[in-house]
C-alpha cells in the first residue's frame, strides 16, 4: 500500500470516527460529568497515541537518517575507487555509476539512468563496441547464474586500449527473476604490459642462454650445478636432468691446492659480487676425455642478494692441445 491510500485510510478513518464520538457523545449521553470523563479519557488515549506514532516516526527518521549517510559514505567510496563500478537492474538499465566510470566512457554530462548500454553507445566517445560488449558478457553472467569474470578492451579517444578484469556479480529476486548486476572492472593495463616485456625478457635470455655456442653452467651457493645450457650437455656427455645437484667440482680435474684456489675464488665471487675471469679449467666428461674450458663466474643477484653464480665458459681443448704438441715439436728440434 503506498504512502498516499495510508494518508487517505487515516484521515477517512479518524473523521469517522470523531463524527462517531461526537453522535454518541450529544444524542445517547445525557449526564455531563460522563461527557466530561469520556472527553478526557479520549484525550489522554489520543495524547498515547500521538506520543507512540511521534515516536516511531522520530526512529524512522533517525534509521532513514542513518541508512543515508551511509549510502553518502558509501557512494564516496565508489567514485573515489580507481575501479570502474557499475549496478545495473535486471533489464540492464544504468542505476549508478562510479566518476571513474563516467570518465571511461566520457559521460559526464550524460543523464544515463534508465538507459542501456546500447543506448548509451551512442553518447560516448569511447569505442562504442566496448558497451555492446559489455551487454553481451552481461548477458552470459545472467545465464550462468554465478559471479563471471572476464577481460574487456576498452579504445580510448587517443587510439591507445586499456584492459580491464571485469566481474560481474548477478542479483536475484526470490522467484529466481533477475533483481540486479554489479559490475567491477579493474585496470590491468600496466600489468599485462609489464608481463609481457617479463616474457620478452625471458626469451631473450633464453636465446642468450639455451642457444649460446659455448658452455655455461650456474650453480647456487653451496657450488651445486643448479642449470646447464644444452652446449655444456653436450660436452659433458650428461643430460642437465642428471647434472642438476652434483657439485661441479666433481668434473673438475685439478690437485687439492687447484681445487683450494678455485674454492676460494668461487668465495671471492660471493663476497664481493663481483665476476672474474678464472682461466682454464679442465673437466671430465662421463667417457672419461679431458676438455678444458677457459672459465668467468659472474655472480647472480636478484634484488640485491646473491643467490648463486654463472659461469660462462670456452671450449679450448683443441687450443692447448695444439699448444701442447708445439712445445713438443719444439723440445724435439732443440734435441
């Protein structure tokens, strides 16, 4: 019942029931000191009343008072969001829309409430295919019955595109119809940017790394082999499946006073973090041949810290073996 018939039934109600009182009061009651006792009884039940009602009213007021400031409270958190916030009723019409959202789509100076965001496509001078989008996700939100989320390309005027994850929250009455949709969007431009330069990176260091020519290896702080490129696989003779978790000192051909020194400069390497070119060092593949590999360790930081080394290596077996057999040759011809 809305407000008007209740204001109409209580006045209707109390004229009858005064034109009542007045009928019963001056044609059945002859006796004054009756009349006199039923007028203040009557009073002081309409002083009851009045007072109950004021009251009530006055908590109405207070709660109505309350609920508003909340929902000023409320609506100040939205537009001071840096999502784009969004309630639609169950036809799609526009209800609210967060200062973000108007300025996405440039309709600050639009009336949208009530409108559709077919209609509202042709007031903006944003990629009118972003709302006719946003009508058909919100279309598949309504049919799953669930809060959906997905990533919708917004053009801006200037040609460039930003990317928002929108979810879509759905509302329903207790008839199973639909009631109303909320709709948040957030800005991951930046982040799907930055993720994409990150992959570029890791290829990039991929192809530096996997495809080099020559050998390298890391390993971590305690000197255990932690990654091999294919090139240093191939040397070796041994998969990087096998290799990862063996100390590298295990292929390593040196004396105890070789293998000191290259302890220490690992350790040198950790301190300082800072590289240094080792020179030769001659490893053992798995059949057993002798290669030697001119060696700098360069140490591996992330965000400062040191996590372990790189160590970038040259195949010069054949070099020192050519070297080899010259100073033979030349002991040879002396003699």
């Amino acid at each position: 019942m809305s407000k008007y018939k209740v204001l109409l039934f209580y006045t209707i109600l109390g004229l009858s029931g005064i034109l009542i009182i007045d009928y019963i009061m001056y044609n059945l009651i002859q006796e004054q000191y009756l009349r006199v006792y039923i007028h203040r009884t009557i009073g002081i039940i309409l002083l009851i009343f009045t007072g109950i009602f004021l009251y009530l009213y006055l908590s109405k007021m207070e709660q109505f008072s309350e609920l508003t400031e909340e929902q000023m409270r409320l609506h100040a958190l939205i537009d001071t969001m840096g999502d784009f916030v969004n309630f639609k009723d169950g036809k799609g019409n526009w209800i609210k829309v967060n200062e973000f959202g108007l300025k996405l789509f440039h309709l600050e100076q639009v009336d949208y409430k009530g409108k559709t965001d077919s209609e509202l496509a042709g007031y903006t001078h944003t990629s009118p295919s972003a709302l006719e989008y946003c009508k058909l996700s919100d279309e598949v939100t309504w049919n799953s019955k669930k809060v959906t989320s997905c990533q919708e390309v917004i053009q801006l005027t200037d040609g460039t595109y930003r990317i928002f994850d929108t979810t879509k929250i759905p509302l329903f009455e207790q008839d199973g119809s639909r009631k109303s949709l909320i709709v948040i969007g957030r800005d991951i431009t930046d982040i799907i940017q930055a993720q994409n330069e990150l992959s570029i990176s890791q290829q990039q260091y991929k192809s530096l790394y996997e495809y080099n020519p020559d050998p390298i290896f890391m390993l971590n702080l305690e000197g255990l082999i932690s990654d091999v490129n294919s090139r240093f696989e191939a040397l070796i003779g041994e998969s990087e499946v096998k290799l990862v978790g063996i100390s590298i000192f295990d292929f390593i051909i040196q004396s105890p006073e070789e293998q000191l020194n290259l302890k220490q400069s690992f350790a040198d390497v950790i301190h300082s973090k800072k590289g240094i070119h080792k020179g030769d060092l001659r490893f053992q593949t798995k059949m057993g041949k002798e290669l030697w590999l001119s060696c700098t360790i360069v140490p591996i930081l992330i965000n400062g810290t040191i996590s372990g080394v790189i160590c970038y290596a040259k195949d010069v077996t054949h070099l020192r073996e050519t070297e080899k057999m010259l100073r033979k040759t030349e002991k040879l011809s002396v003699v």
